[in-house]
C-alpha cells in the first residue's frame, strides 16, 4: 500500500476514489484479517498451556501412583 493506494487482486486503487461500500469492505478485511491472526496466536498460546498441564497432570498421577 503506497500513500492512500490499495491493491486488490493485483489491481491497485486509490482508496478515496472507491465507493464508501468498498471503502468499509476494505477496512472490515483488514480488521478481519488482524483478528484472525491474534486468534491463531492466541489458539497457539492455548495449545500450548494445555500441554504444560497435561504434562503435570501426567506427572502429577505418576507420582501418586508411586507411593500407593
């Protein structure tokens, strides 16, 4: 995006010269597009606190098995 020029399947576009309807759909992809990504972070960040538990929970139930 050079200055106030969007590309759009390889077309580029000044932004204000497009309708407002086009003008929203842009914005509403990029915000799109961004929540998207934090939702893949956040997915990775919960797969990955789920594993840490289930590795202690792991260890947890080993070790109470040892001493019954």
């Amino acid at each position: 995006m050079r200055d106030n020029t969007v590309v759009i399947n390889d077309v580029s576009y000044i932004f204000e010269d497009l309708s407002e309807k086009a003008q929203v759909s842009y914005q509403q992809l990029l915000s799109l597009r961004s929540q998207m990504s934090e939702l893949s972070m956040k997915q990775q960040q919960i797969a990955a606190a789920q594993s840490v538990f289930e590795q202690t929970l792991e260890a947890e139930l080993t070790e109470e098995d040892k001493d019954d």
